[in-house]
C-alpha cells in the first residue's frame, strides 16, 4: 500500500457511500487473482473499476499465435483476413466478468477502427 495516491484516492471518493466488508471481500479476491499483476492497484480498482490499475496478465505470444492460427487471420468483429500485425488479441470474455487469459479465452480482431 505504500506509494498509493491516498489524497487523491479520498478527493475522488470520500462522499460515496461505501460498504466496507463488501469491499474487503473484493480487495482479498483481486490480492489473490494471479492474473493482477499489480497489487497495489486494487484500492483504486474497486473504487473506480478501472482496470489498467490492475496491469492484467497479458496474452503470451504463444497464445495469441495459436488463436490467431485457429482463427485462420479472421478479424472477430469484421470477417476479414487481416495480417497479424495489424490485428490485436483480446479476451473474449472480458475479465471483468470472470474470465482469465487463456488461449481458449483469447480472439483477434482488426486494430483497424
């Protein structure tokens, strides 16, 4: 918890009501995700839910090559053949609704938007 931006943390949400066993339950469940790569981001997250706090586990390069080989170079979104350079790999479920980064997990789509 040291080096955390308390001052900050408490200006954006001290007026808000909050439940405090609630969110130990969530700051205990995200301290031991191995998937949250950066622990001393949890406060923030479960005040804000803003998960670049968190520095989620990425995709290795073995896992995005394998979904991009079983997706044959198909954009999820657009149905066309991209080169995978100008592709990005994500969460088909997103983490946020309790999903990890898993090759099964893992789709690509155009970086083109």
């Amino acid at each position: 918890m040291k080096g955390l931006k308390w001052g900050e943390l408490y200006a954006a949400h001290h007026r808000r009501a909050l439940d405090p066993v609630k969110l130990e339950s969530k700051i205990k469940k995200l301290l031991m995700d191995d998937e949250v790569q950066k622990k001393s981001g949890v406060w923030a997250y479960v005040l804000d839910g803003d998960e670049r706090h968190l520095n989620l586990r990425s995709f290795t390069e073995a896992m995005r090559n394998e979904a991009y080989d079983r997706q044959n170079g198909i954009c999820a979104e657009t149905s066309e053949h991209y080169p995978i350079e100008e592709m990005e790999a994500g969460h088909i479920v997103p983490w946020s609704e309790g999903s990890k980064t898993t090759v099964k997990n893992c789709h690509w789509r155009t970086s083109h938007k």
